[in-house]
C-alpha cells in the first residue's frame, strides 16, 4: 500500500462576514496516498474549493481557520508561517485554477511567468537553464512551437491552451501534489478531454498525486481512483471511482448521478436535477444539510447530523438511511 502524502482531519474553516459566520467548511477529513487521484465533487457552495484554499492559506482576510490539521511530510500545513508555506508552494504542492487569464500576468510572456515560478525555487540555476526547462514542459503539456509561444501573451493563447500553460507551471518544480480546481470547467468538451488526458499521462510520468476538485462526476470519473463527495462543507460519502458509480450510498450522490447526461440515455428522457438550493451556511441545519433536498428524508434526518459509516471496503457515508434501524420502506439502500 502506498504511503499517505496528505492527511487531512476534521478541517474546519468559517467566513467573518456583516451577516455572520458562514461556516464553509464543518469538519473535513480525508487522505491522499502517494501517486494516487482524489477527486472532490459537489455543486457550487458545497466547500471542495475551500477546503483546498485552506490547504495553503489563499484565502481572504475574513477567513479564519476553526479547527483540525493537513499533514503533509510531517509537517501540519494550517501551522506554517507565510514564509514556510512559500516554500511548499509551487514545489511540493501546486494549484490550477478554473480561470488561467485571472492567473497570468497579461503583461508578461508566459514562458518568463513559469521560468519565474522555477526561479523562485531554484535561484541557482542560469537563465538559460531556467528556459529549457520550461521548454521542456511546454512540450510536455503539448504546447507547439515551444520557443516561439515562450515569447507569447496570454491573450495570444485559446482558453484551451491558457490551461495547458497553467498546468506547465504548476508541473514547472516537479511536485508532489497538484491541486486543480475546476481546470476544465470553462472549456468545450473536446479540449476537457484533451486536458484530462494530458493530466493523467503527466501523473503516470511524473508520478504526482492530483486533487481534482470538479461538480462533475463524469470528469471524476476518467481521472481519479478515488471520489470525495461533499456538501454543506461536509463528506457526504467517500469511496473508490468504480464502487461510488455502482453502489451509490447517500441520496445527494443519488441526485448527482441522476442528473448526468449518458451516452447510453434515450434522446426523449430527461436529466433529473435536484430540487431546491444548497444551505445557508450562516445558518445551517441542525441535522443532515441535504435533508431539505431529499426525496427520503424522514425526521431524524433534519434534527440530527450522522456520522460516516463505513459501507463497503474503502467505503462510507453520512446517511441515517444506512442505519440498521432504517425502515426499508423508501429506502433506495435496502434493496441490494
């Protein structure tokens, strides 16, 4: 079994806003192993990308840091100074974000923008040396003309080809963990796949573990051995990619299924969304947050929060469904 890279426990992490506390994340745990992808799926508001902007503390002011801890080689990330974390980040951990053009400098090349990235790291090495680096992973993300585009604006680039020089930046210092948040989200569904690809072929070669953080459960799907599902800044369920497809074991994992396009689907049948909007996290429901949302929600479900239970072999869930107790009228988890 291959060594945990990161271990996060019971993370807690609130907004200090004019009407409250917004409690984004309520007290996350989960591991990343070496080598391995880890998905996190959930609908806009569910607290995937906060949870990993905690990991190294890019958030506003107003956020503040409940509770809990993220091992990462020993060391507890939510503990380090400033200065600390800048030597982890962009080395040993690296982020993509949904929107390259609010990432890069409109003024800068790109090619000098990731040579910087490598620079800060390595000052020791010459300029030239810094620049067949970066040539270097401009070709490996499939970037072509790698000495002319290094000379390029990023308004030069399409949004597909933005993303791969996101993703040579982040993978500019070889690190360890790479963190992408919604990378392929503004992206047709062509160039998604190209970047999907291209991300797993890196991780193969370079032996990365990937945070995928994503609302779709198809994108999840070609990527990742292992999916965290959250919502209300909880886990809702976690499990490996081919277990969560074939037995699905929360209501809210249920509804994202259900209300993904198939290849297979009938023209005439229609996608079910999921009724309602997600909580209100300056206020949020005693019991379980999706309990307004759901079709089998009973009485308990809205008075009282469960804990995950274990379900399978790497498996488990939040869901008062799932107790023993649970009358199986109703109940999509008693029928297997």
């Amino acid at each position: 079994m291959e060594e945990t890279l990161l271990r996060v426990e019971n993370l807690k992490t609130s907004f200090m806003t004019s009407n409250g506390e917004v409690q984004a994340v309520r007290g996350v745990s989960f591991e990343v192993r070496r080598g391995e992808n880890v998905g996190i799926v959930g609908e806009s508001g569910s607290g995937k990308s906060i949870t990993n902007m905690t990991l190294l503390k890019l958030l506003p002011d107003t956020a503040v840091i409940k509770d809990g801890r993220a091992m990462f080689q020993g060391q507890d990330l939510t503990k380090l100074s400033m200065k600390e974390l800048r030597k982890i980040r962009g080395e040993k951990i690296a982020m993509i974000f949904q929107d390259p053009m609010s990432s890069l400098n409109p003024l800068i090349p790109v090619g000098e923008q990731v040579a910087e990235i490598i620079r800060i790291h390595h000052s020791d090495r010459s300029r030239e040396a810094v620049k067949q680096e970066v040539l270097k992973r401009f070709a490996e993300v499939r970037i072509p003309e790698p000495e002319k585009r290094y000379h390029a604006y990023p308004h030069e680039f399409s949004g597909g080809m933005r993303q791969r020089v996101m993703i040579a930046m982040a993978l500019a210092n070889n690190p360890e963990l790479l963190i992408a948040d919604e990378p392929t989200t503004a992206l047709d569904v062509t160039i998604q796949d190209q970047i999907i690809r291209q991300m797993r072929e890196l991780k193969e070669q370079h032996g990365t573990s990937i945070i995928f953080i994503t609302h779709d459960l198809g994108v999840i799907a070609e990527l990742c051995e292992k999916v965290e599902v959250m919502y209300g800044g909880l886990i809702m369920e976690e499990a490996p990619i081919d277990e969560l497809f074939e037995h699905p074991s929360h209501p809210y994992t249920l509804g994202l299924l259900e209300s993904m396009p198939s290849i297979q689907q009938d023209k005439a049948e229609r996608l079910i969304p999921i009724p309602g909007s997600p909580p209100d996290m300056t206020n949020p429901p005693a019991g379980c947050p999706f309990a307004p949302r759901c079709r089998y929600a009973r009485k308990i479900c809205a008075a009282e929060l469960p804990e995950l239970q274990p379900v399978g072999e790497g498996h488990s869930a939040r869901c008062w469904l799932l107790d023993p107790e649970a009358p199986a009228e109703q109940n999509p988890f008693k029928k297997r």
